[in-house]
C-alpha cells in the first residue's frame, strides 16, 4: 500500500484534473454513512485517489482511513510483463498485489471501491477482488460503483464525502473506461461475499452494498 492515512492528494491522479466538484446523491453513501455513525474505531479503507476531505472526515467520526489508488498504479508500465512473439503483454498480478494490497496483516470493516473495478485492466480483477475479500473483518462493509453506461462525459473521478447523501465528483486523470458490467457479472465478482444489495440510480452509476 503505497498511500497511507495522512498522505495528502496525489499530484501526479490530479495531473489535468478540473478542480470543480459536482455534487451527487449517493443512496449507497446515504447507508454506510447510517453504519459509520453507528459504530466506533473502524478501519476504513478507501480504494481511490486520495481525498483529504475523505481523511478529515473518517478520522473525525472516530475511525482511521486506509488509502489505495489502484487505477493509476494499475496504468504504470512497471506491472507489465511481455508477452512471446505476436502475444499481448500480461500482468505481474501478485506483484502488483503485494505493493498496493499489502496491509501487513490489517483488516477492514470497511471499504469504499468508488468506480474502480471499471478502470482496472481485465486480468487484475477477480484478483483484486479476492484479496479485498480477504483483508475484510467478516460482516463487514464495502461500498462500490459499476457504471451501467457509457458517454463521452465519463471521466474517471475522485469521490469526496459529505456528512449528507451526498458524494462530491471532481475529475481526478485521463483513465480510460475499461468496462460496462451487467448485473449478472457484477454478482459473479462478488460471488466471495456473503450479500449484496443494488440501489438504482437515476444516473449511469450503479450502487452496490456489499457484506463480506
């Protein structure tokens, strides 16, 4: 994990961000928000560009935050391995795993995966999905997006928390859509955990609440 609580916004995600933030309801935020002001001394953990409203705003309701941006580690050339001759080039999955996944033994009883899974490059997927299985308390909590569609306004966006349903959207780098799920492909991806619950959106986001 190369980002951890404390670390301020990651100048090389915001490289041509627009520092404008539009603001969104969240029905998924909305419920884990209900869970974050129920319960004492969480660890959260937040898988995006790094937000220090995110980090003033757990840490103040009495939990510690976690932080991991896997899509822009995801988009650096080191992970790649080549491929033999006409063959694409593939990645070096557990490598990648163990720099950015790697909690020295920590666990989570929540976790916030944004959009994510929809930038990530095919292969690290059902991987990453696995170890943020594994690094969760039992019982606990993620919070994840999927977009249902695609527009030419689709950015790839970091997510600040508000003490409302509301998120705040502010574009955080040029990384291209890599996926649009069904909904029977989102349930596959999860098929690790124990239930999940779908919040339909009026926008082209999917909202799912995930117990592990």
């Amino acid at each position: 994990m190369r980002s951890l609580f404390g670390s301020s916004d990651n100048k090389s995600s915001t490289r041509g961000a627009d520092a404008s933030r539009i603001p969104r309801h969240s029905s998924g935020w909305k419920e884990l928000l209900k869970h974050l002001r129920s319960q004492e001394s969480l660890r959260v953990l937040d898988i995006g560009p790094t937000s220090s409203t995110n980090i003033n705003y757990i840490t103040n309701l009495g939990h510690s935050i976690y932080m991991a941006n896997l899509v822009e580690e995801a988009a650096k050339p080191e992970w790649l391995i080549p491929g033999e001759a006409g063959e694409p080039a593939g990645y070096d999955v557990e490598r990648f795993l163990v720099s950015n996944l790697n909690f020295s033994g920590r666990t989570f009883d929540v976790v916030i995966l944004w959009d994510t899974a929809d930038f990530l490059p095919e292969p690290l997927l059902t991987p990453v999905f696995s170890r943020i299985h594994q690094v969760m308390e039992p019982g606990g909590l993620m919070l994840a997006f999927f977009h249902a569609t695609t527009s030419p306004e689709t950015v790839f966006c970091r997510y600040h928390l508000t003490d409302t349903d509301v998120v705040e959207m502010q574009k955080a780098g040029n990384y291209p859509l890599l996926h649009i799920y069904s909904n029977r492909k989102i349930e596959n991806m999860l098929s690790d955990f124990s239930t999940f619950r779908l919040f339909l959106a009026k926008d082209n986001l999917r909202e799912v609440i995930i117990t592990r």
